[in-house]
C-alpha cells in the first residue's frame, strides 16, 4: 500500500495485525495471454475462465472476509471485455483496486479503466524490449501515452508504474528506462528475473542474469538515480538485496497477499504453487482456517524470493524504517 495514505495503512495493519487475515486479493481474472513471453510461466496455465457473476461473488465474500485492494493480473487482464465491470464492482465495493497489464491492448482499452487505481505496466527495457516481448517498442509506447493521457483526463492520482523486470538482456537499458519514466511523469520499479519451475536451461541461459558484477553496477545506479529524486518506487533497502542476491528477510507474503488463480484456487504466492483450498467453492473464511498449518509449513521451508511486492511489503510488516519511508506502491 502506499506510504501517502495513512487511512489506507491503518485498515491494512488492522486486517494482517489485528484480524490476522491478508488485506489484499491478487486474482487471476482470466487464463490467456496475447505475447507469451518465454521467460513466464503463467500463460502456460489455461483453463475455463470464471464467469462475470462468479468474479462478482468471489469479490463479495472477499469483501466480507476483509479484503481492502483488489488486484487484477494474470495472465493478460485486458483480454476479457467485461474488465470494465469486473473493476467497477470492485469500487462499489470500496476496495482499492489495481492492474498488471503487459499493454499490448492499452491503446485500444485505456478509456475503459476509470475504475482502476494504480496501473502497472510491464516495460522491460527500450532497445531490448522487442526480443524480450516480441513486440515493438513504439506499439507498448504508444498505449503507455495514451494511458497516461487518459488518467490526466479521469484526474486519477496514481501515477502510472512501469514494472521492469531485469535480466540479462536489459541491464544496459536499464538507466534509459529510468530516464523515460522521469519525461512521462510516471513511475519505476525494477526486480530479478526469477527462474520458475518450467523454464527450460535453454531460455534460462538466454534470459537469466549471469553477469553478477554487471547486475552489481546496475542496480548500484539505480540506487543512485532513486537519490538523486528519480521516480524510483523500490526502497534502497530492497535494491541493496538484489544487488547482493540476499533474502535475509522474514517473508511475510502470504499473510498480505492472497494469490488467487483464475478458477479460485487459493496458492501460498506466486513461488510456492501448491493448491490450500478453493474460495469459489469454500468461501474465503473457510479455506483461509482450513489452510493455516499448511501455509505456515510452506513459508518455513520456502528458500525464499526477490519479487518486489512480497519483500517490499514483507519489510514493511517488519517495520523496517527506510523501507516505511521510501516504497510507494501497493
């Protein structure tokens, strides 16, 4: 959640610290994907997508349960024409909601999102980004100032946040993005490519970082930049730990985030995939009781990870001040 709503921060803190429940739902609105990128996992994962009125139960129970932020994502939201609704009802609700997009459709659908909160667009480099998404750069540029149009014109006070993922095809790209999203008035957020399950050595040996030192460099700049008053959203806290490939922290994910796939399965997080009940069927109270064991035993033996909103809002949860002070997002 963001450091600027401190309305917004006490309801969190009342839900994961008092009631002991997440404050937020990460949903698979649906199970296609227009680009299929090979370094992600998720559009390998189809199945029959929940209707319109299931969505609308599910975020009704949730609401009941005390879910405060609704996220849409996976695999690529915008695919379903009904998002409008889906988002619509989320706010009727009083949630707070939020998107992840790869932006092929921003272009054609910006007008549609009013009811999105907070934005997020995955933007993986400039020069490198059409042999890492297969698409030119000039079509995602082109939705992204359309969008950034759209919400000046809808007086939505989140700016935009370009998502990049970093491997070992974009660190030279890295200081040009930072760059762009200074010009554009949105902002940026960087984290490591992670190596799920199923990619293969072969894309793995492609995409992944192997050049420590160069990864070293670059996330150095990018703590430098974020000094300097760049619109940076990752704390230095967070980046330092990139940069060094540590995750000393105590996560917390699962207590914050509920990861929901698209036919209601309810999964520890994005790593740690193992089904702990169906909410569609069960009801949220239910599965969230049933699972509690599980869920603890799970984050005992995880080896951990660097996605940026978990150890972002895990530091949080741990009170450490610097990341208090400086992450800005949800």
């Amino acid at each position: 959640m963001s450091r600027f709503d401190p309305i917004l921060t006490s309801k969190a803190l009342w839900q994961i610290r008092a009631q002991k429940r997440p404050f937020v739902l990460s949903h698979a609105v649906n199970a296609r994907c227009n680009m299929r990128c090979s370094f992600c996992d998720y559009w390998k994962k189809t199945g029959e997508e929940p209707t319109r009125e299931e969505i609308f139960k599910l975020l009704d129970d949730a609401r009941e349960f005390g879910i405060g932020v609704y996220n849409a994502w996976t695999v690529e939201p915008l695919l379903r024409k009904d998002l409008p609704q889906i988002m619509a009802h989320a706010k009727k609700l009083r949630m707070i909601t939020s998107m992840v997009t790869n932006g092929k459709l921003l272009y054609e659908r910006a007008e549609e999102l009013e009811n999105v909160d907070y934005l997020s667009v995955s933007v993986d480099g400039i020069k490198s980004y059409k042999e890492i998404r297969r698409m030119d750069f000039e079509t995602l540029l082109r939705g992204l100032e359309k969008a950034i149009e759209v919400r000046k014109l809808q007086n939505k006070k989140n700016p935009i946040l370009m998502n990049c993922v970093l491997t070992g095809k974009n660190l030279d790209d890295v200081e040009t993005l930072i760059l762009l999203a200074k010009k554009l008035e949105v902002k940026v957020s960087f984290e490591p490519v992670h190596r799920f399950p199923g990619i293969s050595e072969e894309v793995w040996n492609d995409i992944g970082i192997h050049d420590m030192e160069k990864l070293q460099c670059t996330v150095d700049r990018i703590i430098e930049l974020k000094e300097e008053g760049y619109p940076i959203i990752n704390s230095k806290t967070y980046l330092k730990m990139v940069r060094d490939g540590e995750m000393n922290y105590r996560c917390r994910a699962s207590g914050i985030i509920m990861n929901v796939t698209h036919d209601g399965t309810l999964e520890t997080c994005r790593v740690q995939n193992e089904p702990l009940g169906n909410v569609m069927w069960d009801g949220f109270e239910s599965v969230w009781r049933n699972s509690e064991e599980r869920r603890k035993e799970i984050v005992k033996n995880c080896k951990g990870c660097l996605f940026f909103g978990y150890t972002e809002n895990s530091l949080m949860q741990s009170l450490n001040p610097e990341v208090l002070m400086h992450y800005e997002w949800m």
